[in-house]
C-alpha cells in the first residue's frame, strides 16, 4: 500500500516557496546561458576581424575585470568583487579557447604556485608547460615555444626572487602583467602524524617563510630545499619519514596526508608573479611600468636618477638594488612606477631620466 506524506500549512507553504525560488533561479540560468552564447559568438567574430591574431590582449581584459568590479558595486550586489573577476576571468578564458589555447610556460612540476598563479590570471582554458627552472620559462617565452610565461618575482615575506631579476635584465621578453598571489604553506606527508617526519623538502624560500614554525614543531627534522615545492611533494611521497612544504594543490596531486594548515609565519604571505610575452601592452588606464636602471657611481646619482619622476608627479612603488655582473662593486636598480609609458607624464619623466642614467631598460 502506498505511504501517503501530509504536511502541516507551515510546511507546505516554505516548499511552495523553496520551489518558486529554484523556478527562478532555473530561469535566470537560461538566460545567462543564452547571452554567454552570444557573447563566445561575438569574441568569435573579433578573432575572425584580427585574423587569429593577438587573441589574448593583457589591456582589454584588465579594463573588462575592472569595469565588472565596478557595476557589481554599483548594483551592491552580495557576491565580492575577487569572486566577480574570478568568473569573468574564466568566461573570457573560455571563449579564448574557442579561437586557440594560450601555451602558458610556468615553473613546474605540475602542483607550484606557479601554476595556481598561471591558472587564476588566464583562467583554466590554457595549455600549461611545467619549465623545470625559471630559466627554462624565460627561454620558452624568449624562443616562441609558448607565448606567455609566468615566473614569480618578490614575496611579501623574504623578498626578491634574484633570479628573475638576473634574467629580465638580459631577456628580449616584456612584463605584460602581475599577480598577487597569497601564498598557504602546508606541511604534507605520506605519514600519519608529525612525530615520523625525519626530514622536510620544500623551496628555499618557502622553507623561510616557515622557519619558525618548523623550530618550534619539527625542530629535529632536517630542512632540504628542492627547485620547487611541487618537487618536494613528490620527492615526500617516495619517502614514508619525508614531509614537504607545498600548496593543497601539490597534496592532492600526490596523494600526501595534509599534517598542518597554514604554516607560514606571517599570515598575510604573498608572492608577486610577472607575465612575460615578447609583446608590448598598450595602456590600459591603470597600469604600472618596470624598468631597469643604472648610473655612474658619484654622489647624488641616484636622487637624481629619480628626479624626474617627481617632478613630473609619477609615483614609485618599487626600488630594489642588485649588484652587475662586472664584478666591480656597481649596481643596477629594478624600479615599479604607476603609469604606462605612453603616458603623458610618464614619457616625459622617462626622457629626463634617460639623459641622465648610463643604462635603461
């Protein structure tokens, strides 16, 4: 015989609701489905205009996210605005593909940070290259075998990755774009609990952003820095007495137990990640320019390196020295300024400054 469910007024009239709610929601699916089509249809259309040329422009998408920003605000709607960027990033992504994959070279293996950085500023519609250095992803880019790289530049906590550094001061690529990643670090291991970690892999710098945290937890353990943290969680899963320091991503790829959440020292952990093509970018109403400088060493060479930007009221947010390769005790400056170099302003703070520095890049 056949049960038969009654329900109290109350509750027949919260599921009445509950189902004219998901009418709703149904409905308002349709029609974002209908209009994602439209649009994949016109991104089509302008691939077929530029010939499949410049399919992925850094400066239109950058003023896309921000005018999505800007109208979620508007509207107040609840949804924050990384949350808003997020989707549009992988809308834009997704017709992208429809013309051609972007090879995207990082430093690998699969499971970096690097690679989580990649993914969040093309979106997941790419074709990723693990590189097995940073040199290896300057190369790729520099050659034509893909054509964009992604290789981190500074951390919030332990600075400048020299490396990089080393390299854009030869390399024929441009930065095209920055990501801000926060950086989780996590400790991950084939075994159980903490007490069988005799050793711990990770990258160097990430072994230093964890320093205290490892004394005070593992303070026996033996600290191994590999090339990145993804190579220490392999190397971890090979080792039942290893754990690695490593994204949830790099846990979850190599099947490690997660021991410790959020292991890092300052809790606001960053790392700055750079986009290199060998493309210039034209502006895109909020932007910032990379250079590299250098001077002859006499007093006051370097306040009036700088004068111009002041002068003509360009901002700097970022100065960092690094000695030249000549061996001879000079230096070079790697500096961030608010402004493309088209811009008024900052082209003529770029002429002033190139009349006085002996080396601009």
């Amino acid at each position: 015989m056949p049960h038969l469910q009654r329900f109290t007024p109350h509750v027949q009239s919260y599921m009445e609701s509950l189902a004219n709610i998901r009418r709703k929601i149904d409905a308002l699916d349709a029609r974002m489905v209908k209009l994602l089509a439209e649009r994949a249809k016109i991104a089509q259309a302008v691939g077929r205009i530029k010939g499949g040329k410049g399919i992925y422009r850094p400066e239109r998408e950058a003023q896309v996210l921000r005018r999505v920003s800007e109208l979620n605000a508007r509207n107040r709607g609840p949804m924050p605005a990384a949350g808003v960027r997020r989707i549009y990033t992988e809308i834009m992504s997704a017709c992208r593909a429809l013309e051609d994959l972007l090879a995207v070279a990082y430093l690998g293996p699969q499971g970096t940070y690097s690679q989580e950085a990649a993914i969040r500023h093309f979106g997941g519609s790419i074709d990723t290259r693990s590189c097995t250095n940073i040199d290896e992803v300057f190369k790729a880019v520099e050659t034509g075998a893909t054509g964009y790289g992604v290789v981190p530049v500074e951390n919030s906590t332990e600075g400048a990755i020299g490396r990089t550094l080393d390299l854009l001061l030869t390399t024929p690529a441009r930065v095209c774009g920055e990501i801000m990643l926060p950086v989780r670090q996590n400790l991950m291991s084939k075994a159980k609990n903490r007490a069988a970690i005799k050793k711990v892999y990770s990258h160097t710098q990430s072994l230093a952003q964890c320093q205290h945290w490892l004394t005070r937890n593992l303070p026996n353990a033996e600290r191994i820095a590999v090339v990145s943290n993804a190579e220490a969680a392999l190397l971890a899963s090979r080792d039942a007495k290893a754990g690695a320091i490593a994204s949830k991503t790099a846990a979850e790829l190599y099947k490690l137990n997660l021991l410790a959440r959020n292991i890092q020292d300052e809790a606001r952990n960053t790392t700055r990640f750079l986009v290199l093509s060998r493309e210039d970018v034209a502006p895109s109403g909020r932007d910032k320019t990379s250079l590299i400088l250098s001077t002859r060493n006499v007093p006051g060479a370097i306040h009036d390196l700088l004068a111009p930007l002041a002068k003509n009221g360009v901002s700097m947010t970022r100065l960092e020295s690094r000695p030249a390769k000549t061996g001879l005790w000079e230096y070079v400056f790697y500096i961030d300024i608010e402004g493309h170099a088209q811009d008024a302003t900052v082209a003529r703070a770029l002429a002033a400054i190139e009349r006085k520095a002996s080396f601009v890049k």
